[in-house]
C-alpha cells in the first residue's frame, strides 16, 4: 500500500451541540464559580460608580467654562444641555454594563498560550457556546449586584432625565441593550482567538479599548464629532457598544434611522458570529499544525 | 487488516462508512510522522531585536513515522526520554493535533477528525494539566461531565461513588480543588476523565509529582480499574514503578521512532550489556585487584558487588572460583533504571543499539 500522504485537513471540525440541560449546567456552575470571591467581586463591582461622579464634575467644569454670563451655566454644548449630557453618560453606563466583557479577550488568549484549550478539542463541548454562557452567568452576576446601586445612581440623578420614553422606545432600548451585548461578546471573543497567530494579544486588546474609549460613545456623544469623523463612526460597529441605546432612550435617534441602526448592528452581530467560528476553525488548524 | 487503512484527506463521510465494517484493532497506527517549526532565538538582546524582523525557524520532528497497534484490554507503557515524542504521540492520537503524515485509527475513528462519537469514547489524562474548576468542589466538575457526556443520572451516579469508593475520596467531593493536595486532585481528574467509561485512555505521566504513597494508590487504582473494565490504555511515565507495576507491553520511543515493543522483562535482555555479579569471600581472600573483574559497584569486606559483561560473566566467574576463596556468589540483571537509562543515552548520542 502507498504511504498516505496528508496534507493540513481541511475539514471543518464539528461543531458539537450542546442540549439544554448541558448549557444550564455551564451557566449555573460559572455563575457558582463567579460567586466565590464575594469580596472581589462586590468590590469590583461596586468600584465602577465611581467614574460616574468624576465624570459628572467633570462636564459641570466644562459646562462652567464655557458659560453664558447670564445663567452662570452654558445652555447646550454641541446640542446636548448639562442635563442631557448627564442623563447621556448615565445611559452609556447601562449599555457598557451589557456591552463590555472584562477578560474575555485575554482569557481566551490564555487558553491557547497556556495550552488549556486542548481541553475544549478532546471533550465534547463547543469552546464558543461554553464562553458565550459563561459570560452570560458572568453577566447575571454582575448585574444582580449591580442592580441596586444603579437604581439607586438613576433615582438620585432623575432630575436629569427627560420625562420616561414611550414603552415602544424602551422596548427597542431593552433591545439595544441586549444587541450590544451579543456585539461585544463576539467582537472580543474574535479578538481573543486572534490567540492562535500571536500568543499575546495585550496590545491588540489596548488598543481596541483605546478606540472603543473614544469611538463607541463611551467619552462623549458620538454626534458630538464632526462630519469628518462621522463616516467612521458609522462604518464602525463601535457606536452600538454605548452610543446607540443612549441616543435611543434620549430619543436622538428615531423612526426610519432607528431601523437602519437595528438592522446595521445585527448584521455586524452575524457577521461577527461567522468571524469568530471562522477564526476559531482556523486557528484550531493552525494549533494542531503546530505540536499543541 | 490493512485492506482497510485509508487516506486521511478522504472525506469523513467516506471514513465512517468504511470504519463501521471492518474488524480492527482498538488502535492501529501507520507510518506516523509529526513534525513542526520551532522558533530559534539566539541569547542576548541584539539577538532578540534582530527576531523582531527576522526569525530563524527550526523543524523538529516530534514523531518519525511510527506503526503500532493496540488491542483491546492491552496496558501498553510508552516510554522515552524528554522529547522523545511520547506526548506528542498522545495528542495525534486524542485529536488534539494532526499528523505531517500517516495514518491512525482508534475504535474505528481519525482522531484529528474529531468527530463527537470518538469524543465521547475516549479520555486523556495529562498529570500537569488541569481540567476540573480550580475554585468550585470537583463534584460540580463531575456534573458538568455528566451533561456534555451525556451520562445517565443513574450510571452516572453509579460511577462516580464506585470510582470515589476506590480512590478514597468520597469526604471531598464538596471541597474546592484548590485546597485539595496534589495527589487528592490527581485523584479526581481521574474520577472526570472515567465517568464516562472511556474505551480508549490516554494517561500522560498521572503520577508526576506524586509522593510514593499517593503514586501507590493510583497505580493500584487504574490496575484494578482497568482489569475490571478491560479499557485499552496508553500510558507515558518516567516511574518505572508505575510502569512494572500497571503494563504488560511496554513501548520505547526515542527520537521520535519505536525502539523497542515488547514485555518489560524483554528490554533487559535486549539492552542490558552487563550483569551484576554478588560475591562474598571467605575472611582475607578478597582479592586486591578486584577492577581486574569489571566495576566494582561496592566493597565492604567481605562481600563486594561487581559489574561485569554480560559476554565475560562465565568467565570472569570460573577465574574468581579456581583462585578460591568465594564462599557465596549471586548474579543479576542490571536494574531496569540503569539498563533503560543507558540505553536512552546510547540513543541520545545517536549509538542506538537497534540502529
């Protein structure tokens, strides 16, 4: 018989299915995990208020400066008055709350770097569906300590708030919010598979926070910037990460362009669900080329 | 047998088909081969900026074409020095990695195809590795293996406390890993990995940084198991306790190529070059000159232990009588140690007896 000669495969690895009790023992066994240091997790989590007084000294401060003589206090600073502005800022907290993924990127990077994800190539489960529900019990607990201090943040910043939108608007905020989730777990997690061509991916991760800082809304609104920066605002997903729910609650964005932003973002979440298969695919080809 | 070896770049449609039908061994390997680059960098810090544009790649040959096969129930002991391609022979075979070229089927699958039927029938140990949640008790570990094998609650309930039963480890089921001794974990990666009776199992060195009392335990352990279980497994070591203790076949891998398959007993008679010979002389008859014999491993008056050829024990020991004064004489093998240690640096210096 001829020696077989074989060639890098070229088969897709399956995807294994995971039933609905395995996914409940994921998420309920990450969710124990995640509950295990009270201390840091109740500290961490509670530590991220803080900003939120900084920031509003800090666009009181330039609200001041650039004040009408009259008042004391500018009336609007590129569309956006003081109170707008702070309401504004409190909204990106609650879509960064659903959008951000804190270790995502670089924990998976780990895996590959330390070799831990050979665990995910020879036991039937699927590393993507196993991260995603991770970070969906990493989510629930954040958000069952976090709840409290929000509610307590935006009951004692109501007077900033323009009267409540309709139930349709907060039924398409809730959406936004919840698409922006999905966004920013794949956009990491393709980040983070990136893993399998560099090992370290710290600089890559910097400067995606770097961009994600200024370009998905999270410093100031995004109409804030001009006409030569909007195209890229736009052709970038980042804005859906905090931009887009703000600007949807305040109202900002409505009707036939509110649409448009729906549909543009769950192409750029489908799109991104193909990237990190994609990318994963191969890099799992790659790894196994490579000794393990 | 061989009417049903395949090309790998076959489709795995075509596989399966093919694997369902054919009677085969529980591993059968041809002409394996596994090679990779491995990036070279030079010491000093001129060298590490000259890599930031310019990398020297080397290719290493982990695996040089190996053909093996394994039936079922066998304990085979794979054994070899570092680097010897031992684990990476493991990670071909558990699908972690694919081959440069050969084949290889366990239970009737490719296992760089990874197909979720041989996922669920297979385990791989490896003792420096981890695979339990570090910060959870290993009982939510189990559960969790319970789910993505799919594992019946009642089966799976029968398994884990015999297996907890045998390793002595029903008092820690709810304590976290990380506060469980070294040997305590090892314990339970085992329980993880058997809970869904594999067919196939790969144990990659389970009692490295063990104490003897522990690596007893797991011996006795995974003997029993696998007598009871007539399981197929492939086990690495550098204990050769573990492996007199467990295998019946053992398997040498040097330099990526099989040196030796045979019993452990067998090794001794291939590569051992020299006995030991005990001798002990009546008082004053000790000769002086006893390196005139061979390699004097001990003196204490009036016993002493020599090495010597194997070719010239006869000899050697017909002179020492005729000079008289041996009042007791006893001969050896070499160790087992020494005798595969030696051999492992003849192939290290490329002097390789079966080359």
């Amino acid at each position: 018989m001829p020696a077989p000669i074989l060639s890098a495969p070229s088969l897709p690895a399956p995807i294994v299915p995971t039933s609905w009790s395995a996914s409940w023992t994921i998420f309920r066994i990450a969710l124990e995990e995640r509950l295990t240091y009270r201390g840091d997790f109740a500290l961490g989590t509670l530590m991220r208020f803080l900003p939120i007084v900084t920031q509003i000294f800090l666009w009181h401060a330039v609200f001041t400066a650039v004040s009408t003589p009259v008042t004391g206090i500018a009336k609007t600073v590129a569309g956006y008055t003081y109170e707008e502005m702070v309401a504004y800022y409190l909204l990106t907290m609650l879509g960064r709350a659903f959008s951000s993924m804190p270790g995502l990127s670089s924990g998976i990077a780990r895996l590959i770097r330390t070799g831990e994800i050979k665990k995910f190539l020879i036991q039937p489960v699927d590393l993507l569906w196993f991260t995603f529900l991770s970070r969906v019990a990493h989510k629930t607990a954040y958000y069952s300590v976090a709840a409290g201090p929000f509610a307590l943040v935006f009951f004692l910043c109501r007077g900033y708030f323009p009267p409540l939108p309709s139930a349709a608007t907060l039924l398409l905020f809730t959406l936004t919010l919840l698409l922006g989730f999905l966004l920013g777990y794949f956009m990491e997690v393709s980040l983070g598979l990136i893993g399998f061509w560099w090992l370290e991916i710290s600089s890559l991760i910097f400067v995606y926070t770097l961009l994600n800082f200024f370009l998905s809304g999270h410093m100031f609104p995004l109409d804030m910037l001009g006409p030569e920066w909007q195209w890229l605002v736009q052709f970038i997903p980042l804005q859906y990460l905090a931009y887009f729910p703000a600007a949807v609650f305040l109202g900002k964005i409505t009707g036939a362009a509110l649409a448009w932003g729906i549909a543009c973002e769950l192409i750029w979440i489908v799109a991104l669900v193909g990237l990190s298969r994609w990318l994963f695919h191969r890099g799992v080809i790659r790894y196994s080329g490579f000794g393990g | 047998m061989r009417s049903c070896s395949i090309v790998v770049a076959e489709p795995a449609s075509a596989h399966r088909n093919l694997f369902r039908y054919c009677p085969m061994s529980t591993i059968e390997i041809t002409g394996l081969r596994k090679s990779f680059r491995a990036y070279q960098k030079q010491e000093g810090l001129r060298a590490a900026i000259r890599g930031l544009w310019r990398r020297n790649y080397r290719e290493v040959e982990a695996v040089r074409g190996i053909d093996l096969t394994v039936e079922q129930g066998e304990f085979v002991a794979f054994l070899g020095p570092n680097g010897a391609g031992k684990t990476t022979t493991l990670k071909l075979l558990s699908g972690v990695v694919h081959p440069t070229s050969g084949t290889a089927r366990v239970l009737g699958h490719v296992p760089w195809l990874r197909e979720n039927d041989y996922r669920r029938r297979f385990a791989l140990v490896m003792g420096q590795k981890n695979q339990l949640w570090w910060d959870l008790p290993a009982q939510e570990s189990f559960r969790l293996h319970q789910q993505i094998y799919r594992i019946p609650p009642d089966e799976f309930l029968r398994t884990r406390d015999e297996l907890t039963r045998l390793l002595q480890v029903e008092n820690l089921l709810s304590q976290p890993v990380r506060e469980l001794s070294l040997g305590e974990r090892m314990k339970m990666e085992l329980i993880a990995a058997l809970l869904h009776s594999p067919d196939v199992l790969f144990l990659d060195e389970p009692t490295i940084g063990l104490d003897v009392v522990a690596q007893h335990n797991i011996q006795q352990f995974l003997k029993q198991y696998q007598q009871q279980r007539n399981v197929t497994v492939l086990l690495t070591s550098h204990y050769m306790k573990d492996v007199a203790a467990l295998c019946q076949r053992v398997v040498i891998i040097a330099q990526g190529q099989i040196k030796y398959d045979g019993s452990l007993s067998g090794i001794i008679d291939k590569f051992s070059q020299t006995k030991v010979v005990s001798l002990t002389f009546a008082e004053g008859r000790m000769p002086e000159r006893l390196v005139e014999f061979g390699v004097v491993l001990a003196c204490e008056p009036p016993k002493a232990r020599l090495r010597i050829p194997r070719n010239k024990v006869t000899q050697t020991l017909s002179t020492l009588l005729s000079q008289g004064g041996v009042e007791d004489v006893g001969v050896e093998d070499a160790p087992l140690d020494e005798v595969i240690a030696d051999m492992f640096a003849q192939v290290h210096d490329n002097k390789s007896p079966t080359d």
